[in-house]
C-alpha cells in the first residue's frame, strides 16, 4: 500500500526536508485511521443496521400471516416469464384466481401468485396476507437481514478507507505543491550564479 512509502522519510539524512517528516506522519495518520477507525465505523454501521432491519423483519412477522389458499380458476392472465437469471421463482409460477381466510375471519377472492408451475382448480397452496387479507410478499427471514447488515458493515468500512486515502493523497498533493514552490524559490535565488560561485569569475 502506498500510504506506508512515507514512512521512510523519518530516516536521519541531511537531504530531509520539514515536508518529507509530515508527509511521513500523514502517511502513518492514514494508516492507524484504516487500521483502527474503518473497523470501528464498520462495526457500528453493521450493528445499526442489523438492529433496524431486525426490527424491521418482527414487524413484518407480526403483520403479516401465511393462510391456505385454493385455486378456483387458472388465471387468464399470462404467467410472468421474466429473465430466468434474474426472476425468483415466484415470478416464474402461475397466477391463479383462488380463495383465502383472512386472519379476521373474512373471505377473499382474487389472483395471485400461485407458487405452483402448473396447478389445478382445488389445489392448496401458501399465500402470504396482511392483517385485512391482502395479500404481501413473504416476511424477511432473520438470516437475510443479517446478511444485509454485514454487508452494510463492509460497504461502510471500506468507504471508510477510501475516503481516508483520498484525504491522505490530497495532503500530499498539497505538501508536493509546497515543496515544489520552496525549489523553485532555491533554485530562482541559486540560478543566477549556478556553476561560478568561488572561481572568482
């Protein structure tokens, strides 16, 4: 890694310029902060969002049902056929007309999502409802949201230490801006008399 190439500047040598120690200390500033603050950041992200998702996932189990449906009718409707690669099987099942118990007690009748590739009138299947019997999309297992949360963790650990060696390369890009100026300064004040100082011309 770049961020450590700055660290042998700390090496006693009549040629060390004030600029080289600090590009070495923001080199080694970066690298304590990728080290020590972007598995901190990681690490709390993660553990917010594993909180709000798990919560997310109970509320989901308390509001929503699984009932038993029966198909009435095959669907006149056509059956989903999305790309194969991308589609859930779900989206790939027929849609049939069928009819449900809501968990107040209420009939309903409407198509859905049959989960079946070819099902027949009389057949059972699982449908997922809310609280008035529409029906919802299955809750969110609690391994998913965990899933999700250390991704989050990961996604802002490693924005973490991009951000830190952005803030490292643009301080170097300062401290090359200023030693460029002092030479130029040196060189303008040496210039003029560069080659003939002491041979008496």
């Amino acid at each position: 890694m770049r961020t450590i190439t700055g660290l042998w500047r700390w090496r006693g040598n009549p040629l060390r310029r004030a600029t080289d120690l600090l590009e070495a200390w923001v080199a080694l500033s970066a690298l304590l902060a990728m080290v020590l603050v972007a598995p901190m950041v990681g690490a709390a992200v993660g553990a917010s969002s594993s909180a709000a998702l798990n919560r997310a996932v109970q509320v989901q189990h308390d509001t929503r049902h699984r009932v038993q449906a029966t198909v009435d009718k095959i669907s006149g409707q056509a059956r989903i056929d999305p790309d194969p690669e991308t589609a859930s099987e779900r989206d790939r099942t027929a849609r049939v007309v069928a009819d449900w118990q809501a968990p107040d007690g209420t009939w309903h009748h409407g198509t859905v999502p049959s989960g079946m590739t070819h099902p027949r009138p009389g057949d059972t299947f699982t449908l997922w409802v809310d609280e008035r019997g529409e029906p919802v999309r299955k809750p969110m297992a609690t391994g998913t949201a965990g899933v999700h949360a250390g991704l989050a963790g990961i996604g802002a650990a490693a924005a973490t230490v991009a951000l830190i060696e952005g803030l490292r390369r643009l301080a170097r890009w300062q401290l090359l801006r200023r030693r460029y100026a002092r030479w130029d300064t040196e060189w303008a004040q040496a210039g003029p008399d560069w080659g003939r100082t002491g041979t008496g011309s």
